[in-house]
C-alpha cells in the first residue's frame, strides 16, 4: 500500500504530460485551433523567437472568447492569455496543485530553471496522487499569503514532519522537505510585499535583485523553526545612485525581516539578516568583500566567511547568486592556507566523545545538564568538515550529502568513508529531528539537545560509532589542511 505522505515527496516533473503543440504568436487562430484539435491537446502554448513562453490559449479561451467572436485570421497574439502562470520543474506536487487550485486553472505549463517549457501538468492527473485527506493538509502548507496564513504554513509543517518521520522517511528528505517550504515563504513574503509597495510608498525595486538565505537553509537542512539567516544581492549601479537605491532595499529589507519574525522565523541574534548591510550589497560588492575576507583571515573574516559560504538564491536573479557562488569556488578551491586557517578556526567544534566511547554531555548550562547538544557536538563537526573538503575541491552542491557524494565521485573519499559519514549524518539529523517534533508537541522549548537516557542502546551504540567516524575524518583534515600529525 503506498504511503499517505508520498504526495509530499514528490516533483511536478514526474507528473508532466509531454508538451502541447507549440505556436508562433502571428500563427492565424484557425490554424491553432485545428493543430490543437489534431493532436488532441487542451491547449496551445505561444513562444516567441527565442522559444520563451510568451502566452498560452486554452480550450476554455476558443469556447468563450474566441467562437463566433474573431475571425479564423486572427492572429494567437490577440487573443492569448499572458502573462502565463508556471510551475517550476523542481516545485513538489504538493505545490503546484495548490497553485493551480489557487488559480483555477485546469493545467499550466512546467519549465526549467531557464523559463523553457518542458512540459505540461494537468489538474486532474495531479488530484489523482492526493487523497481527499491530504488535501486539507495541502492547503494548510499552501495557505494565501497573508501573515496569517504564512503561520499556519509554519504550524503545519511539524505535523508533516511527525507524519514523515513516522513514514521512516529519512531525516535528511524531511529537512529537504521543511526547508522548500520555507524557502517558499520567504519567497511569497518578498512578492507580497512588492506587490503592496505601489500602494504604501515603496515602489518598484530600482534595480534585479536576488534574496539569499544561508546556513541549514542554504543546504537545505532545516530543522523546525529555524531562525533568519539571510542576505541580498543587487545589480550593480552607480555609486551616485547609493542612497536612493540601497535606501529602498534598506526598506524593503526591514518589512522582510520583519514579516518572516511574525510568521515564525526568529530574528538572527547575531544580526545575519539583509537589514545589516554587511549581508546586503551589490554584486560587485560581494565579490570584493569575499576577495577581502579570503586576504584578510582573521577570527572575524573567517566566521563571516563560515556563515556565508552556504547560502542559495530564494528569490530574484538567481543567476546573481550563481556568478557569487563560482566567486567562492574560484576563491576558495585549492587555496590551502585560507582553508587551513578556516580549519584551526572551527578546531574547537569536536564531537562530544570523550574516552573508551563515553558520551560527553552538558555541564554548564542548568536546564540541559546532562543531555548531548547533537548539532554543536554532532553534526556541526561533520557539516563544517565535509564542507571545507568541499571548498577545496571546487564542489558546489549544497547539501551535506550530496557533498559527500561528490567528493566520493571524485575519490576523495572511499567508499567506506562515504557510508561511515552518510550513516552518521542520517542517524544523528532522526535523533534531532526527533526530539525536535516532541518538544513542540509536549509545548518545551524547541531546542538541540537531547537526553542519552531517551536512546535505545541500539541508538546510543550507532551515536557512538557516528561520533568515531566523525573523529575520524576530522582528524584526517587537520592532517591534510595543517600538516599536524596529532
């Protein structure tokens, strides 16, 4: 029997029919009426020269605007729907039947990163994967807009996290999971706030601009209630221009900061958000400040460097944010003294595993003595590792996984060492992810830490070896990237 959250899991892509047949916008009406009845499509999609997606007519268009209305010269151009309304290829389901439910459209067009058409998603093949009782659950994490909508969007998250989990889905696809949704409330945050500043003052954005987040969301690897770790990135402009255009993305980025902190982000306490000017420049910007952190190399250049090297576009000119990411890798792959200094920098982060296998826990802080914190002492050993092996090998996939991976492709890691380090990441992510989803239902603080006396001995015997096998690899980057052979 297929699973109840399988809906959840999957993309808009492997539902596609092929595409319809495709248009010119002077092709003659009559003409795309007939090729549409020929091959049986509901719909004709209109590209111009460049094969974009200019329009789009629908059987509903020929029944009620085009019949008996215009005549069979009339061209597609005058009488297609534009703008057309998309579904991204990489959208999960989930989403995209809710956006077409939202809209009231019986199929839209799926394209690629590009805007190029790839093929078409109908309605009803889409409604035939959700059961009625997941539908509700649909429009919970799909909800309008508003502000309050945008929070039920965060409360229904944890109980589709409980659900997946309880699926046996593994830690890593939920955080996957929790962390599109959220990257997509960032994203209708930001449109909703352009599409009311024609009404309240802050006008039309003077320059293409990308909104970044970073850290666990720019791996995409949120836990439940992750806080803002966020940035922007403009087109370049005249430094004549500063006070009137960095003004309005000053704006822009304080009602967005402060709209994701109403919703359930957290404001960043160390200020990593895009109304600190440190995390909002210009293009150009960017490149001299990474430039400026990779020559410079002390505590505060090597942290800020730490927290922004994981980081993608959830918003705007995405290409913006790809021409800052192969910045970094030029920056950073194969230079072994900044990534050595990163290293000694992150040195204190060990995994908490003291001798002959004891779990080392809290002792400091009253209300969680005696717990294990498992993203300081666990997976921020392995995250921070994986990745500066990443850097130097000039790899941009994001996520810790995939990173792994990646660097197992190109051999330099074993096979063994990617399993020891895939299992380790795995295991340790369910037990926080875990404890994560009973804190919120027993009303506790959502927090990383978690008791060794909640681990079967089956669980405490695999958060030993994970810890082992984190050691492990540690200790060989501080052979690699420092020379010390203890």
């Amino acid at each position: 029997m297929q699973s109840q959250t399988v809906i959840f899991r999957q993309l808009a892509k492997d539902f596609m029919r092929p595409l319809p047949c495709m248009v010119a916008a002077d092709t003659p009406i009559s003409e795309a009426v007939g090729r549409m009845a020929a091959a049986k499509d509901s719909c004709a999609l209109v590209l111009d020269d460049g094969g974009r997606l200019q329009g789009i007519v629908t059987e509903q268009d020929v029944a009620r605007r085009i019949a008996f209305r215009v005549t069979p010269e009339t061209t597609v151009g005058d009488v297609m729907t534009t703008p057309v309304r998309t579904i991204p290829d990489r959208d999960h389901l989930y989403q995209a039947i809710a956006r077409m439910r939202r809209f009231d459209h019986r199929h839209m067009p799926v394209v690629d990163r590009s805007g190029a058409p790839v093929g078409l998603l109908v309605l009803r093949d889409a409604m035939a994967v959700a059961s009625e009782q997941k539908m509700a659950q649909i429009d919970r994490l799909t909800h309008q807009g508003t502000l309050d909508g945008l929070r039920e969007v965060k409360a229904a998250e944890v109980e589709l996290a409980e659900e997946l989990f309880a699926d046996n889905l593994p830690a890593p696809e939920i955080q996957a999971l929790l962390t599109d949704i959220n990257n997509d409330i960032y994203r209708r945050i930001v449109e909703r706030l352009l599409r009311r500043g024609a009404n309240d003052g802050l006008g039309e954005p003077p320059r293409d601009f990308s909104v970044i987040v970073m850290g666990s969301g720019g791996r995409g690897e949120n836990f439940i209630y992750p806080d803002q770790d966020n940035g922007m990135i403009i087109a370049d402009y005249p430094d004549g221009e500063h006070d009137r255009i960095d003004g309005y993305f000053r704006e822009l980025a304080e009602r967005m900061n402060m709209d994701l902190d109403t919703v359930g982000f957290p404001l960043c306490k160390g200020y990593v958000m895009a109304i600190n000017p440190l995390w909002r420049k210009t293009l150009s910007q960017w490149r001299e400040q990474l430039s400026l952190w990779q020559k410079k190399r002390d505590t505060t250049a090597l942290r800020l460097s730490d927290i922004f090297f994981d980081f993608c576009a959830v918003y705007g000119d995405e290409q913006m944010a790809a021409e800052v990411r192969q910045t970094v890798t030029q920056l950073t792959k194969g230079n072994a003294s900044f990534l050595r200094e990163m290293f000694r920098d992150e040195s204190e982060h060990k995994v908490a595993l003291g001798l002959f296998g004891r779990l080392i826990t809290e002792r400091n802080i009253e209300e969680h003595k005696g717990k294990l914190n498992l993203k300081l002492t666990g997976t921020l050993p392995l995250v921070e590792g994986v990745r500066l092996m990443a850097l130097r090998e000039g790899v941009e996939v994001g996520s810790t996984l995939a990173r792994i991976d990646r660097l197992r492709e190109l051999d330099v890691l074993d096979s063994d060492e990617q399993d020891y380090l895939k299992a380790a990441f795995v295991h340790i992510t369910g037990l926080l992810l875990r404890q994560q989803i009973a804190d919120f239902k027993a009303g506790r603080t959502v927090s990383n830490y978690v008791s060794p006396k909640a681990l079967s001995r089956r669980e405490k015997d695999q958060l030993i070896g994970a810890f082992q096998a984190i050691r492990e690899f540690r200790k060989r980057i501080e052979s690699e990237f420092t020379g010390d052979l203890f």
